[in-house]
C-alpha cells in the first residue's frame, strides 16, 4: 500500500512500527507472567493460553506492517491442512534474519506459535528472559563431551533434564523451531566448512537429535521448510524497506518414525541419524537448485 514511498523511509517507519508494536504487548507479556507464578492448574491453563495469544497478535501486527510497507509477491505451497491443535518440527535453511519474518508470516494462525529451543542461560536476560519463560520457550541444558568425559555420571541428564521441562506440551500443542544449520548461510561460510551442498551449510544433526530426543514423544509431524529468495538472499533492512519482490516457500509435511528417536550418544543411532539429516539436506539443496534455475 505505501511501497511507493523511498525505501530508506519505508525502513524507518517499518522498524519503528516493529518497535512500538513489541514494546506494546511487552507490558501484557510481563504482567502474565507475574500472574503464572500462582501454581493452580487451571490458573496456568488460562494464562498460558492468553500468553500465546497476545504472541499471536503481535506477530499478526507485524505482518500487517510487512503488507503495508512492501509489495512482495509470496509463492508459498504445503501449508494447506495445517492446524493449530497438532504439534509441530520446524526444520528450515537459514539465510537471512528476515527468515524469522517469513516463517511467522505464512504460519500465523495455521500451526501453534513457534518457539525456539534456548540455552538455559538466557533465562536471566533482562526482560527477553521473563518474556521467554512466559511464553514457554524450552530451555535447554546441554553438556559438552569434555565435561562429559570428567563426569560420566551425568551421561543422558540434559535430555532428562530438558524432557521434565518439555512436559507441560503434552497436553498443549507446540511449535518447536530448529534452524539446522545452526548459523545463517553465506559463501564465506560455506567455503570456511567445504560444505558438500551447493546452497547450504553443513546440517548439524546434533542439535535435532537433541529436540526429538526431549520431545520426540509430544512432537507428531516435520514441516520440512525451504526457504528462496529469487532475486538474491536479503538483510534484514533489505526486507522490511520494500526490496524483497518475492518469496518461495515451500513445506513438506513428514511424520516422525520411531526410527528418529534415539539416544545420540549411540554410535549406531547416530550413523543413522546423520543419513537421514544428510538426505533431507541433499533434496532440500536440489530443490534450492531448481528453483534458482526457475527464477534466471
């Protein structure tokens, strides 16, 4: 509607409608979550609910700013059929920081908000972290192979640890986000890693192992995500300032077999894992190909 204005300006009055917007729904957030903190089940039922709700109208208020300022052209297939009472795996390439945007814009409302597995650590940052608990991010606890070695005793506790935390999402459905390749890709990066995909970094099958491993028993479908942009990977202000003409998104929806739960630490589990992840990275590079091919 106002993508005819001058891009720096289409920026300006974008990120501060994005600001205005976050700092609006900060206030209800935080007063929820001093609410949660009363233990009555049925108390946390309702506020949980109201929580995710407000998340929801603040991504919706985003979008509406997105469609204001810019005129992109979303070619985006798989989505039909999704709903908000099943539970969810989003595994997605990462490119930009505009992918966040994207991914909120064709999901909200379809599926469950999405939530982002975080490092317990970031509970105790000022303000993010209240909203983050609020919010019900799961938080993980993940020890390294050497503290391992030195406390074997401890083999298996984050994922139990993580598991107790992930509890609360058996009775309410959940989108659980994983970037897979852990970073966003660039070509210094992929030449750093001589990844063997063309458009892509390495996947890192850890760190999804580690999800299904806490969730996997909660978690039923993988909406395998592939994410294009036509004309060229965007900035973040790239995106927002109106010079993104068009978006290909384009999600697979896969169940998750028993054969993908399993204790990482098993050599032959991981073998297998590591196929898998590898696979759906080959297909999802040759798709991007395609698709590029398409767009010359």
């Amino acid at each position: 509607m106002l993508s005819f204005l001058p891009s720096a300006l289409t920026g300006t009055l974008s990120l501060i409608l994005y600001i205005i917007n976050t700092l609006f729904w900060f206030v209800p957030v935080t007063l929820l979550a001093i609410l949660k903190l009363l233990p009555l089940p049925g108390w946390l039922r309702l506020i949980t609910y109201l929580l995710d709700g407000c998340a929801v109208a603040w991504i919706s208020l985003n979008n509406l700013t997105t469609a204001l300022f810019t005129r992109i052209s979303w070619q985006v297939t798989g989505v039909e059929g999704l709903t908000k009472k099943d539970w969810y795996l989003i595994l997605a390439n990462h490119q930009s920081w505009a992918d966040i945007l994207v991914l909120q814009k064709i999901f909200n409302h379809k599926i469950p908000f999405i939530k982002f597995f975080l490092k317990k650590e970031l509970m105790y940052v000022p303000f993010l972290g209240i909203c983050w608990w609020a919010l019900d991010f799961p938080f993980m606890k993940r020890y390294s192979k050497q503290f391992l070695q030195r406390n074997p005793h401890l083999q298996g506790k984050d994922i139990e640890t993580t598991r107790k935390a992930c509890a609360k999402f058996r009775f309410k459905p959940v989108t659980i986000m994983n970037f897979v390749e852990g970073t966003r890709f660039t070509p210094a990066k992929h030449l750093q890693q001589q990844s063997p995909f063309t458009n892509l970094l390495k996947p890192k099958a850890g760190g999804v192992a580690f999800v299904l491993g806490a969730m996997g028993q909660q978690l039923h479908k993988i909406l395998d995500v592939t994410i294009f942009y036509p004309k060229g990977i965007p900035t973040f202000w790239d995106f927002i300032s109106g010079k993104v003409p068009q978006v290909t998104v384009n999600v697979v929806v896969k169940p998750i077999h028993k054969e993908l739960l399993g204790d990482y630490n098993n050599a032959q589990y991981r073998e297998q894992f590591q196929l898998w992840i590898n696979e759906l990275w080959q297909h999802k590079d040759q798709q991007i190909s395609e698709l590029k091919k398409g767009s010359e």
